[in-house]
C-alpha cells in the first residue's frame, strides 16, 4: 500500500508548534506512530506525519489499548493468516516511538482489549471474534504481558441470521462506569455479557447474567455516560452491525451483584436518514462533555467527497458519521450525518477536548482527522489526511500537545 509521508490539508498557519501523536494500527502488519503539529494559539493541526512505524504486533493488528499515565500501549493481533492471533506491549517515549516489550500467543481472533483493575494489580482483558472468548492477561507496571484465563463461549444453535451468528462472536471489552464490570458485546449471540471481579481475585473474571437483545441485532460495540452528582443515572448505548440501530439502556446495579439494564430508546444508527442496503454500522462513542453520541456507518457511501488527491478529479464516495444528541432520560435526539472522509470507517476516536476525530477508513487506507464543533456537535472540516494501508484502529496520545 502506498503511504503519504505528508499533510495534504491545513486550515490556518500555526505561530508556535507543539507536539501530540496518533498511534494507527493496519492489517498490512504495521502499528505507526503519527506525530501531529499544531499551534499553540488555536490548536490547528497542521501536519500529520509518519514518526515511528513497528511491525512486532503479527501480521493483522487489530486494536490497541493505550495506558497514558503508565506509557503503555498494547496491541491486538487479529491473526488472521495465522492458526492464533497474539497480544503485544509496548513503551511509549514522548516522542511516540515505541519499544516492544512483551509478545504471547493467544487464541485466534482478538479485535478488542480493555485494562481493569485497580493500580498496582492491573489485567488486560480481550474480545475473540472469531475464537468465541475472552481472556484475561496481567499487565503490571513493567508492561510485561501474562495470560491468566480464558473463557470461551458455545451457543446450542445459530442465531437468525446464520451467515453471521453461526457462533459466539466477542466484539469488543470495556470498562464499566463503576470500574467492577467488563461489558462484552456478542454479535454471534445476540447477547451483552458482563464480567464482574474485584481487588481481591486478583483480575480472575467471573460470568454474571448478561444483557439479551433482540435476536438477529447484532450488538458490536457500547459506549457509557454517567451524569454528574445531581444525576447519577448511568445510561448504556449500544450500536448493532446487523440491523443498524443504537439502543439505549439506563443501567443499575442490584444489591446482589451484576447489572441491570432497562431499554429506553432506540433508533436507527442513520437517524432519520433512509438506512442504505448492505449498511454496518461499527463504532460508538460519547463526546468528553457528555453532550452526543457518535457512530460510525460502514458500506453506506452516503457522501460523494472530491478526490484528495489533488491529481485527480475523480469524486470518492464516503461513509458516514452520525450525531446525536443526548437528552437527560437518555434518550437520543438526531442531529447529523456527516462525510467519514472515505470507506468503512471501522474505528474512530475523539481527542481529549471533543474538538477532533481522527476516523480509520480501513478500504480507503486513509485516516482523516476532522474538526468537531463542540457547542453544535456537527463535524466541520477535514484537517489533516494521512494514506494508511487497511487501518484497522487509530488513538490519541496528546500528552505533548495542548489543544
């Protein structure tokens, strides 16, 4: 795949510089390290260039999990052309470049990975698509990976839509708000699994009744919002890939342990835009101020965008990013459908303050960074491209630049 080893789109020059990075991860069996410049008066970006590119994560990483305060980042191998796939860590310099620490073969197909656990005793915890299982690995400050458990998942039957439920798949793992759970989405099973463990397990994982969707849903991935001290309601949005819908749920925790979930909204992942045959929706977030919700489409092409190739004049279909909007009741309230900047945008991120995201566009091998208006929430223009090869994951590391 061809890379492009320099900015192609600026919006204001900058007076001073300082520095950040986006680590990138691409089946092409790279993890790259982009340093971003920007000015110190408005936070433009102005360039995005290849700093640092390591290939010790196999063949097909997939996801990575940064620990900012620790300086460790940990990367996912899919294994896709592999009989297993693989976890990885790594130390993070300032500068972004990274230096491999520890390597283990795992069980096939890890796409997702969370830390948990209180300081001192951390474990990493892993989503296997394709393996039908979670497993759990100690991660301590040396950043030395060791596996601890496996729990693997069997279902008595497909699901409804058979040609994608034919087995459990793990999508994803993430931290609950109250830091005792682990939420697992699995698309084969139609099912939120949750995960409980405390300080004194020692990071061992233990199955508690898991939230059941509608069959054929599909959920792929979640996303949290607790409100402040005057609400303390914690609401649970999940994006489904196979009918294309976020649902949100307001969450509680039994005095017996493990969590409860009461539906109160759903909607279409495209708002009230028509949903495009053959659409998947892929990733989910809430924004740093608690305010929208965005998700990533995948195989709409909702957008004809000009060519960023300025020696061609050929207009690019474009993917989408929906926003919503956030109601106290957690309830969702659409607000846009914006261009992703290229096709299946597998994974995006905000940065910190809410006012960029950088989006993977895996079949475009393009990353775009975009400016996000935060009091509106509509997503503005592209302000730095980079060409990546089949980008699978892309995460801010802002600790050398302030936006």
């Amino acid at each position: 795949m061809v890379h492009w080893q320099h900015i192609l789109a600026a919006t204001a020059a900058a007076s001073s510089s300082l520095a950040s990075n986006l680590f990138v991860t691409s089946y092409t069996g790279t993890v790259t390290t982009y340093g971003l410049s920007c000015s110190s008066d408005n936070g433009t970006i102005t360039t995005l260039t290849a700093q640092h590119t390591d290939r010790n994560c196999g063949a097909s990483p997939s996801w990575l999990t940064l620990d900012p305060a620790r300086r460790i980042l940990y990367c996912l191998d899919e294994g896709l052309s592999t009989p297993n796939g693989s976890l990885n860590s790594y130390r993070v310099a300032r500068d972004g470049t990274l230096t491999p620490i520890s390597h283990f073969a795992s069980i096939t197909g890890p796409v997702s990975a969370a830390l948990y656990g209180p300081p001192g005793h951390r474990s990493l915890a892993a989503a296997h698509y394709s393996g039908s299982a979670v497993s759990a690995w100690s991660a301590p400050d040396n950043a030395t990976l060791a596996p601890t458990q496996q729990i693997a998942f069997t279902m008595a039957a497909p699901g409804p839509i058979a040609s994608r439920q034919d087995a459990p798949h793990e999508h994803e793992a993430v931290l609950d708000p109250s830091g005792r759970y682990l939420l697992v989405p699995d698309l084969g099973a139609d099912l939120v699994r949750v995960l409980g463990f405390s300080a004194a397990d020692k990071g061992f994982l233990a199955q508690r009744e898991s939230l059941k969707m509608a069959p054929g849903e599909g959920p792929r991935h979640v996303a949290f919002l607790t409100e402040g001290p005057a609400n303390s309601t914690t609401y649970m949005f999940v994006v489904t890939e196979l009918t294309n819908t976020v649902v949100s749920y307001a969450v509680s925790y039994p005095p017996n342990g493990g969590m409860s979930f009461r539906e109160v909204y759903r909607t279409p992942s495209f708002g009230t835009e028509p949903v495009p045959t053959g659409a998947q929706a892929a990733e989910i977030a809430v924004t740093p101020d608690k305010r929208f919700l965005l998700v990533s489409n995948r195989n709409d092409t909702s957008f004809s965008l000009p060519n960023p190739n300025p020696a061609n004049s050929t207009a690019e279909p474009s993917d989408s990013l929906a926003t919503f909007a956030i109601s106290p009741n957690g309830t969702l309230a659409f607000a846009a459908l914006s261009p992703a900047g290229g096709r299946t945008p597998r994974h995006f991120q905000l940065n910190a303050k809410g006012d960029r995201v950088a989006v993977a566009l895996q079949d475009s091998d393009r990353v775009v960074v975009w400016k996000r208006d935060v009091r509106t929430g509509r997503i503005g223009e592209a302000v730095a491209r980079m060409l990546v090869g089949q980008p699978t994951s892309v995460v801010w590391d802002e600790a050398g630049c302030a936006y």
